[in-house]
C-alpha cells in the first residue's frame, strides 16, 4: 500500500500526493471499517516489534524453555 504515491511540490515543499484510485478505494475502506483499521494496526505494530527485536526464539526453543 503507498508503494505508488507521487508526491507533488510546492516551493520545495510536499504539497499533495497522488495514488492510484485503487490504492485511494484500499485505503478509503481501511479507515472506514474499525475491524480492518484495528487488524492493520496489530499488523503494524508486530512488523514495528520484528524489527527492532532481533532475539527471535523458535517455536521448538520456547517449547524446550516450558517443559523444563
């Protein structure tokens, strides 16, 4: 999503941006629908978690550290 926005200028400055329609309709009815927008969010913020936390444990490592 956004992948494609153009970015207008003025005086050096953004001043719009320009997205294609299907990208606009996407968007449009993620923010209008509180389940998407909440879903998106939570995706949103895991992608946020994932990337600042580099120790990442298997699932077969936490299994081992429960069943000590």
């Amino acid at each position: 999503m956004l992948e494609t926005v153009q970015i207008i200028k003025e005086k050096n400055k953004p001043k719009f941006a320009i997205l294609a329609y299907q990208e606009f309709l996407e968007i449009k009815e993620l923010l209008s629908n509180e389940h998407k927008l909440e879903d998106f969010l939570d995706y949103l913020h895991i992608q946020n978690v994932k990337s600042k936390n580099e120790d990442r444990h298997s699932l077969d490592d936490v299994k081992k550290m429960f069943s000590n």
